[in-house]
C-alpha cells in the first residue's frame, strides 16, 4: 500500500527540487527510534536561532502545557542581534557546513542564492503553502562527492552511494518507483542531480514550480525529452518540453507524471519544470518575477534568518489548527496522558502565519536545526514562546509515546521581531521531517 510519503512524491513533488532537503532532514516517515543522548542545557536567558519550513503535510496540534520553561542559550544563530523577551539582544553565529558564517561551504552565501532562485517564482498564496531550497554544491563537499560523479559511478561505491542517494530523495523522483531509476535518469531524462548545484520549489498540487541551476546539458536534454514523448516549444528564446497527457509506454513519462513542461534557460544555467505547463511558461516568461516569492515579508523573514543553511524548508501549510487525535492513538493509559499533557493547555497558541526549518551540519557530522515561525506581530511571538519551548523540551511524541528529548536538545530560543526562532541538537540518524510528515512536531502545531 502506498505510504503518505509516497503519496505526496506521486502527486506533488514529481519535480526538480527538494532533494537535499531530505538529506538534511532524514528520510523516513515511519515511527521515530528513540537514541538517548545527552539532556538539553538549561540556562536563565533565551537566545535562539530558527527556523520553520517543512514538507507538503500541513501540521495540526493544539495548545501546549503552560509551564514556564526556562530558556537556554544559544550557540549558534544566524549572524544577526536577536531581541530576548527580556529585552537584551545577542549576536550569534548561523550553524553550517563550515567556519564561515554565510558561505554554505562554496563561498556563496546559501540565503542569497536562495532568495535568488525564489525571485523567479510569483508571490502568490499557492506558491506560499511549500518552498523549499537545496545546496547542492555543500552537500557534495560535507560529503566528499567527486566533482564528475553520476549515479553510475558512485553506486559502485555503496557508502558514497548512499550519502547522496538520501540527499535526492525528491529531485530525483524516480525513487518512488524503484531504485534503478536513479541510475538511469541521466540516460532517460538528460540530466540528474549530481549536476545541479541548487535547487528551489514552490507549491502544492495542482500547481507546483520547481528550479535546478548547475551544468546540465541541455543537447542531451533536447534528445531524452523529444525521445521521450515531449512536444517541444519556446517560450521567449528559451525551449520547453511539455507532457500534455500521460503515455506511460514511454519510459521517461513512468519518471515524470502528469501535465507539466520542462523549460531549459541556458543563460543562467537553469532547469525550470511545472505542474501545469501554463505554471512553467509563466515563470519562464518573467525572469525573474516582477512581484517576487521574496517580496513576501514572511519569506524574507525566515531567509534572513535562516542564513546559509544547507537547505531549507517552509509554508503556510506547515501550520494547521487542526487536533491530533489523542483519544485512539494508543491503549496505554499513560502515553495518551503524556500526550494530552504535551498538546492541551488552558491558554491557547497564537497561530503563526508560516512556518520553516532550516538544516546545517559542520565537517564533524554534528546536526542542526532552525525552527522559526513567523506571526502576525512580535506579542504573538513572545506569547508563544513559552508554550511552544515547553513542548519541545518536555513533550511527549504522539507517533512514538517517547519524549521528545529523544531526538533533540533545544539549546536556545528568541523572539527577533515577529519571528519565533528554536536551535535544535539533532540526535537521530533520520531527520525532522519524520515528525513534520506525520504532524508530530509541536512547534508547528497550534
């Protein structure tokens, strides 16, 4: 039986980006494995640093304990001063791949090229519920992925194969169906992610626009795509590649379902494919946009903080009002109490307007998150605060009935504005997207 996961790839996410999001953010949906590690520092002051986007899945929950928790202090945040609810602020340092603040391991800043690839997608309400953003080209130096790599090469070498293969999770489709397509997406679509070095993608189903910049070849992309079934056209001096209706007797249309055009801009090195093909062209059309996803002052908000990650993930859609079920999720008289405790609380959750997550890892493999909401003014913030901080420091899973200090510390907390910001010590192999998939994250949900 399909999995939700696979589900939401099948439907949504048949595009070119959000990859490496997975390798940041783990790549399992099932129940989390507990691994205890070491308890949270608790410190008087709070200074965080944040971040909030998350998958296609919207989050529900409710309102969390009102015990006050004491906030801890930072390590590390985006290099920005941060205002406490005490009123001090405290510059901190954004957690990534290297040393330097701001570089992302390539010398250029992740957040600018982000917002770079972002000004090509219109600000519109459907393209605000999931945007998502990769470095590739951090992700192969973490990883000490050859230059001139292919899924061919590396496979041979299993643990090489394996670190990107989890990084690619979505860009490269084709791992819905089975693995052997991402061994052969070069050969049928003209291209994989082992040339691209960023990604970008905006949107849910039925309209979804995803952006690949890197050396592709669009000479090979021209022969796999008119192979492949694709009616080829222009817009502007550009060319598309358009499925107008599903022939799944060709192999390439079996990788890449539905409606959708693949447009090539060799100019600025970039792939363009959406869901529908009009979604594609109009993009394509205005490059970049001329009322831009980074004009929105919540997207700009979580990029600014966020810094240089080595991805991210955000949208409207990570937040839902809705309840969990807490009545039929397990017949143990305890764990439905630890977690009524965790998601029922007498004061309710201001409910942000978006929310995000941002990953980081520096060269010793140490994991990090950002987990930042955005709200309608910063007394929303300050009041969530709290509530929120308690849930992710003493709350209890709702898949796993384990608590979450299992799988993370929170170091810090801030509110910056109208910004909510937590830092995260990761301690799981898998990442944050297990709970945010299957609505388990409590900062999300409210």
């Amino acid at each position: 039986m399909p999995t939700a996961k696979t589900l939401r790839h099948l439907f949504g996410v048949l595009a070119l980006a959000g990859g490496l999001f997975l390798a940041a953010c783990g790549d399992s949906t099932t129940a989390p494995v507990s691994t205890p590690t070491t308890a949270a520092t608790s410190v008087a002051s709070t200074t965080t640093a944040a971040t909030t986007a998350v998958t296609t899945s919207a989050v529900s929950t409710t309102v969390a304990p009102t015990t006050t928790v004491a906030s801890s202090t930072s390590t590390a945040a985006p290099k920005t001063a941060a205002a406490t609810p005490g009123g001090t602020t405290s510059a901190a340092a954004a957690p990534g791949v290297t040393t330097t603040p701001g570089t992302a391991g390539s010398g250029q800043p992740a957040s600018g090229k982000a917002a770079e690839l972002l000004a090509n997608i219109p600000n519109t309400p459907g393209y605000l519920q999931n945007i998502s953003f990769d470095n590739y080209v951090a992700f192969r130096k973490l990883n000490n992925i050859p230059a001139d790599a292919t899924f061919q090469s590396l496979s041979q070498d299993k643990d090489a194969f394996a670190r990107f293969n989890n990084g690619s999770r979505i860009l490269n489709p084709a791992d819905i169906f089975r693995i052997e397509y991402l061994n052969e997406l070069r050969e049928k679509a003209g291209f994989d992610l082992f040339q691209a070095d960023y990604d970008a993608q905006a949107g849910i189903v039925p309209n979804i626009i995803s952006l690949a910049q890197g050396n592709f070849d669009t000479t090979a992309i021209d022969k796999a795509w008119t192979a492949g079934g694709a009616t080829k056209g222009a817009v502007g001096s550009n060319t598309s590649y358009t499925f107008d209706m599903l022939d799944l007797t060709q192999p390439l249309q079996q990788i890449y379902l539905g409606q959708l055009s693949l447009i090539t801009v060799p100019a600025q090195k970039l792939l363009i494919l959406g869901k529908p093909p009009t979604a594609a062209a109009a993009v394509a059309g205005e490059l970049p946009s001329k009322n831009p996803l980074t004009n929105n002052p919540a997207v700009k908000g979580l990029l600014d903080t966020f810094g240089d990650p080595i991805s991210f993930y955000m949208g409207t859609s990570l937040i839902s009002p809705n309840l969990p079920d807490i009545i039929n999720i397990s017949p143990n008289a305890t764990a439905i109490a630890n977690v009524k405790a965790t998601f029922q609380a007498t004061e309710s959750v201001p409910p942000p307007l978006m929310g995000g997550y941002a990953f980081y890892q520096d060269a010793a493999g140490a994991k990090t998150y950002l987990v930042a909401n955005y709200y309608t003014d910063p007394a929303s913030a300050r009041a969530a605060q709290p509530i929120l901080e308690a849930r992710l420091k003493t709350g209890t899973s709702l898949r796993s009935k384990l608590p979450y200090n299992r799988y993370w510390d929170v170091v810090s907390s801030e509110v910056k504005g109208n910004i909510l910001v937590f830092k995260l010590n990761w301690k799981q192999l898998n990442g944050l997207n297990q709970f945010v998939f299957v609505r388990d994250f409590p900062a999300f949900l409210v």
